[in-house]
C-alpha cells in the first residue's frame, strides 16, 4: 500500500516536541506487536489475553512512517518493545530500515531474551545501541513459577551471547513480596560480575486482569534492601532516566531502581509510546490519546500526523497520577497490550 511521502526530513514540522510543562519528548517506546511467547504472572493470566486481529496491528511501513514523522520532530531515541518483539516475523528487516532514518540516533530493545539468540551477531552488525533483558530470577523453578515457562536456559544464552558482542546490556527484574523479592540481592551480584545495569522495577498495575495476591514491593522497600546489603552504595546523579542509579565499589556494573508505580520520575519525562494497533500514549497510564492507525489508513498527511500529535503533547498529563485520573480505567490492562 502506498502512502504520502515523507517530504519534510529536516525538522520542518515545527519546533522539537515540548510538551506543557516545558518537558523535551525526545524518546519513542514503539510496540511492534501485542503478543508474546511467556506468560508471566505479573503481565497476563496463564491462558493470555486475547490477542488483537493482524490487521489491527500497524504493518511495519507504518510503524516506519510514524516513526519518520517523530524523528523528524525531535525523538532521537526509539526502543522496540512488545509483547515480545522477536515473536513478530522480520523484525531484524524493520530494524535495517530504522537504524536509517535521519535524526535516529539510538535503536534499542527490550525483549525476554528466549528467542533472541541467533539475532545477537546481526544486532552487533546494526549498530543496536543496547538490549533491555527480562529476567526475574536465576532459579529455573522459579523461573517456571513466573513466566509459566520452561525458558530460563534460553534466556541466560541470549544474556552471555550480549556481553560476548559488548552490546550493552541492561537486566530487568521485576520484584515481588513472597515471590522472588528474597533474590534482589543475590541478582545484583550479576552487576558485580558483568560490566552490565541490572535495574529492580517495582509490580505495575497492568496484569491483564491477574490480580495482585501480594504485599506491592515498593521502590522504598527495594532501596531499603540494597543499602542494607551494600551501604557504601551511592547514587549517580542521571536526570533523564527512568531508573535511579547506584554504583557500589567493587562492581563492574551499577544498579538501577524504576518506580513506574511509584511514579517518581514523571517530572523529567522525555518519552511517548505507540502501541502496536497504534494509539499515542504520552503517559504510561493514559488509555491511549490519539488513534494514529485510523490517522494512517485514512490518507492523512504527514504534516497532519505531526500536527495531531504536537496538540496532544501539548495536553500531556502532569504526571501518572493524573493521567490515570483522566483514563478512568475499568478494565485490567496487560503490559503486552500497553507496550513494554
């Protein structure tokens, strides 16, 4: 299917995005697909959630587009997310074209790591500029008991293959009370070992419907746990991330904590998402503001595209707070529909 042009690759869409409260949008979480191949207890019911219809799914000359326009708009930065990325055919050919598109500067991906391994050398090759690795325990029962999977093996094969290609690597651990909270310690000695960020994330509300049966870890309780462990760790001083971060004497890597639940990081915000049937989210929490698919299929201009999401930029919610204030939920939603 043909569309209109790109014609305007030198920032002719305006300004770079700055949203209203003067926060520079310089980072696309773009979800390449809705499904994945885990079921982990923290994202989705064991049976899964019902998957969109392929044609609801934004085709990758879509997704190419989209992200043209956002480039040509400010956004440096892109991270490919899911569901799980490497379950969509042909990604490694979407991400040929992306690591070209003027004004990207970094292609990163976050991924569970099972079915990534015979795509390390050619993501070396194309210059990925770092993987985000899903990996809640090193205890393969446990493991089972998360992801309700048998896939541990493949995942620390697809963690080694990373540091043999010096791709860097960051490790994330979502923590959960009475599941797998007693390991926080024990993981970071993965930082210890490896020049790697081994980041604890904090149990979001998007579980597809699963229901929390647990005390919520907080980032206060995470951070609680590491300064006892490690108490001449101290803080790097990274405005723009999402994570705090830690560096701890001894260590060939750091430690990071994300309080996406918590929501402290909100007023340094530099990022929007696309899920993968195309709704701008510019908050993790909102239910999704602007039907960019519908934008697509109907013809729309570039320029039209762009202008539609300045104005929502422009609306952006103060923080997660209040972007789930104006969503209203009332349905559980899974992260794999959300975006990563």
């Amino acid at each position: 299917m043909s569309h209109p042009s790109f014609s305007n690759p030198n920032n002719a869409f305006g300004p770079p995005l700055i949203d209203n409260f003067n926060r520079r949008i310089d980072y696309l979480r773009l979800a390449v697909t809705d499904r994945c191949n885990l079921r982990c207890v923290y994202c989705m019911p064991a049976e899964g959630i019902p998957f969109m219809p392929r044609d609801q799914v934004l085709r990758y000359e879509e997704m190419e587009r989209l992200v043209r326009i956002v480039a040509a708009m400010g956004v440096r930065k892109v991270r490919l997310t899911g569901g799980e990325p490497f379950v969509r055919k042909d990604l490694i050919h979407f991400i040929e074209r992306l690591v070209t598109i003027p004004g990207v500067q970094q292609v990163h991906i976050t991924t569970n790591g099972v079915l990534t391994r015979p795509y390390v050398s050619q993501l070396k090759e194309l210059g990925i500029a770092g993987v985000n690795l899903s990996l809640d325990t090193l205890k393969p029962d446990r493991f089972q008991q998360i992801a309700r999977r048998d896939a541990l093996p493949a995942v620390l094969e697809t963690f080694y293959a990373l540091l043999e290609a010096e791709i860097p690597l960051k490790v994330n651990m979502v923590v959960f009370d009475h599941v797998n909270s007693d390991e926080i310690v024990p993981m970071a000695q993965l930082a210890k070992e490896y020049p790697i960020e081994l980041r604890y994330i904090e149990q979001m509300p998007f579980d597809g419907g699963v229901g929390r049966s647990a005390e919520h870890f907080n980032y206060a309780r995470i951070l609680q746990t590491l300064q006892e462990a490690f108490p001449d760790m101290h803080p790097i001083d990274l405005p723009e991330s999402t994570a705090r971060i830690f560096r701890v004497p001894g260590f060939k890597g750091r430690l990071g904590i994300i309080g996406g639940f918590s929501r402290v990081f909100c007023a340094t915000c530099s990022r929007m998402r696309i899920t993968a049937a195309g709704q701008l989210k510019t908050c993790l929490y909102d239910n999704g503001v602007l039907d960019l698919r519908a934008l697509l299929r109907a013809g729309a201009s570039d320029e039209t595209i762009a202008r539609a999401i300045r104005e929502k930029i422009l609306d952006r919610a103060a923080d997660g707070y209040e972007a789930e204030q104006r969503a209203r939920r009332e349905a559980a939603a899974s992260m794999a529909e959300i975006g990563g």
